[in-house]
C-alpha cells in the first residue's frame, strides 16, 4: 500500500453505537487507516449503557428485510436496501463472533444473555482497542469546514485541529433544531426534531389509580387519524405506557406534536370482540349468570382491578346481580370495554431513553454508502439522521446497519 494511502485520517464524530461501530467497522476492514473518534463528554456509549432497562436491548429477531422495514416510521424505505447488507442476522453474528451471546426473548426483542449492558459496552470499547481506533473524550466539535476537495478542517472547542480525509457523523439525535445547525451550515436540509418514543399523559383521570396493571392485547386508535396501534399496554400513575402506547407515539409523532399532545384516544380493551359482539355476550351473560354479582364475575380475564374499574364507571349500584344490568348501563359496559374514551394532556419522555424522528434530510444521503449528496467525504450514521423505530431493539440495528455502511465503503474506497 502507497504512503498517502497510509496517510489517510477518517474522523468519526460521536461516540456512540453508530459512532463506534463505524469507526471499528472502517478499522478493522483496512488498518492502514488512521481512525480517530471524538466523544464531546467524558464517557462513552451513554445510551447503549441504559437501553432496554441496563439490559441493553441490541436488536430484534426480525430477519426479513421487508418485514423489517415496516418497524421505521421514518427511514423503512431507504433502509431496505442497507439492510440486505446488514441485517439483524448480521448483528447476532458479529457480536456473538466476539463473545457477546445474545439471546431472543418471547416478544422478539434480543438481550445479552447476561442481562448486562456492560458486557456489550465493553466489546465495542475492546474492539475499538484492537483495531487501533484512536478514541478522544472530551473532545467537543467547535466548526466543522471543507479544507479542500478531499480534505476537512475540524476545529475542537479546546482550540486543537484536525485535518481529516473523510468525515463520519455520528452525534446521536438533538432535541432541538438549534443544535442541528452546524449541519445546516454544511448545507443540509434538517428536518425539525419532534419527540418519537413517549407515554401518554391523564391527569387526574381516575385510571391512573390502576397503575401498575397490565392489559396483555389492547388496540387504542387516536381520534381525528388514522393511526391505531394493538399490543401490550400499561397503566401508570401519569397516563398510559406500554408497547402498544410507545409505537403509537412513534407512529404518530409528528402529528401529536402539532396538537400539542392535547388529543383523545379510544381503547378497545378487548379487541378481538367487537361492540355486537359485546352486546351480544352481556346479554347471554345476564340470564346465564342471573343471580351472581357483577364484581365478582370477571367474564373476560380482564385484571380485575381494571375490570372493577370499567364496571363501576358503568353501573349504578355496586353490588349489582347481573339480572338487574338495565339496558342503558348495559350500553354503558359495552363502551367502556371496546371504545373506551381518554383525553390525553402531555407526555412523558420513555424512560431515560430519549429518541426524536428528524435530523439530516434522508434524500441528500446515499443509502448505498451512508455518504453526503451535498459533500463528497462527509458520511452519516445513526440518529443523526431522519430515522427512528419503535420500541424493541429496532433504532440500535439502523445505527449499527448505517454504520457499518458507512465504515466498510471508507475501508475499501481508501484502500
């Protein structure tokens, strides 16, 4: 290999899942390369440390492609392609090759079978070791400029600079348009950031005295759209959280945010029965079980504290026999148990778990190498860009899809 090839400084900006992906992958792929990542804080990895409860939830068991693709509210259509490249299959493989043992729960989302986000942080910081990737905390990016056709000026807030041959940008997702605006300065079209995974907010609505309970199969569908969504569902002391309410909220995201997540909902708490349906099982249920009490029939194996809860919103008397179900409270049940209504007033960020849909406008990136349309040598990876998913392990596969895109294309390309 020539000496300016030898020469050759890739920067990765970031140092998280796609920043030290991308920086292993373009390492370990041609180790003539000099790899540098700068991290702007004094750790590494944050949210790879507490994702999926400390757990670290790496991805999901969904191997298809297309199938897959259909977890991405924003970025399944540009992902597909990457991720016949990389796919979850290509994750297990790559982490279990270096001694991360993964493991499938029932509900598809993959763990490591120590149940320790630790043990995945450490192989990517070993990893990076290996390869030779020079890591830099505190190293805070002040501007970021081209110095020439092939070659970028990075200034850091210390005053230091570097001079690098290609750039990879892997910052994680910001909260606010303002923080995007180095981007805009290199001359990228941002796509305003709006909060993607969150719970649904209820004050003081008597609900939340349930919380804790657990609704395995509720479908809730927000009034005004087009948008509903099926699937496991918690009650908490502030609202409603859950799979089901946390892909909603993903789903939906940008439309809530203009309502300023002031918006009704209705809950099917049995969704595999409709309102006739309903209607009709009540009415069997009153001559058939005539002489019990309501309270303590439960009919549907619905928790009974929620059963409890929609029953006495219902009916009038307490002890209520089942013969004495009038006709109007009687219609009152079925609602409440298939078109359940709630006002929703606020949300609460998921945990510590922060995730936006927007960032760098998905039509000025190259989704067969992650490079820049508008700047030759600028990379993307990651949250950074105008993707997210919902819950279940599926934002970490595209940061680790676009990151290895982006790192073997440079390993390659540069060699």
């Amino acid at each position: 290999m020539s000496d300016v090839k030898q020469g050759k400084t890739v920067v990765v900006i970031g140092g998280g899942a796609a920043g030290f992906f991308s920086a292993i992958t373009c390492a370990g792929m041609n180790p003539h390369l000099k790899v540098i990542l700068l991290e702007k804080t004094s750790k590494v990895l944050s949210k790879v440390r507490i994702s999926g409860g400390g757990r670290c939830n790496v991805t999901h068991a969904c191997y298809e492609p297309r199938e897959l693709v259909n977890y991405y509210p924003r970025g399944g259509r540009e992902l597909l392609g990457p991720f016949h490249t990389f796919s979850p299959k290509e994750t297990i493989d790559w982490f279990s090759s270096r001694g991360v043992e993964l493991k499938v729960e029932a509900d598809g989302r993959i763990f490591p079978v120590a149940n320790d986000s630790s043990v995945v942080v450490s192989c990517l910081i070993n990893e990076a070791y290996e390869t030779g990737v020079d890591v830099r905390l505190n190293s805070s990016v002040g501007t970021l400029k081209k110095r020439s056709a092939d070659q970028f000026d990075i200034v850091l807030h210390d005053g230091n600079n570097l001079i690098a041959d290609r750039v990879i940008l892997t910052p994680g997702g910001f909260p606010t348009l303002k923080s995007f605006e180095w981007f805009a300065d290199l001359g990228h079209t941002i796509i305003p950031p709006v909060p993607s995974l969150f719970t649904f907010n209820m004050p003081d609505n008597p609900i939340t005295e349930l919380m804790g309970v657990s609704v395995e199969n509720a479908r809730v569908k927000i009034q005004g759209m087009k948008i509903s969504n099926s699937g496991s569902l918690l009650i908490t002391h502030w609202g409603m959280s859950g799979p089901c309410i946390l892909k909603l909220s993903s789903l939906a995201a940008r439309d809530l945010q203009q309502l300023n997540y002031q918006f009704k909902i209705n809950v099917s708490w049995l969704p595999d029965i409709s309102e006739e349906e309903m209607r009709s099982k009540l009415q069997n249920l009153r001559l058939a079980m005539a002489r019990k009490k309501m309270s303590s029939s439960n009919p549907f194996h619905l928790p009974k504290r929620l059963w409890e809860h929609l029953l006495f919103r219902s009916v009038e008397e307490k002890d209520l026999k089942w013969a004495h179900l009038r006709k109007e409270e009687l219609n009152k049940l079925v609602n409440a148990l298939v078109n359940d209504e709630y006002s929703v007033s606020g949300k609460t960020t998921f945990k510590e778990e922060f995730v936006t849909c927007g960032g760098v406008d998905l039509r000025e990136v190259d989704f067969k190498n992650m490079e820049s349309k508008k700047n030759p040598g600028l990379f993307f990876a990651g949250e950074v860009l105008n993707i997210d998913a919902v819950t279940g392990g599926f934002n970490f596969q595209a940061a680790w899809t676009t990151a290895y895109l982006a790192g073997k294309y440079l390993a390659e390309s540069l060699d």
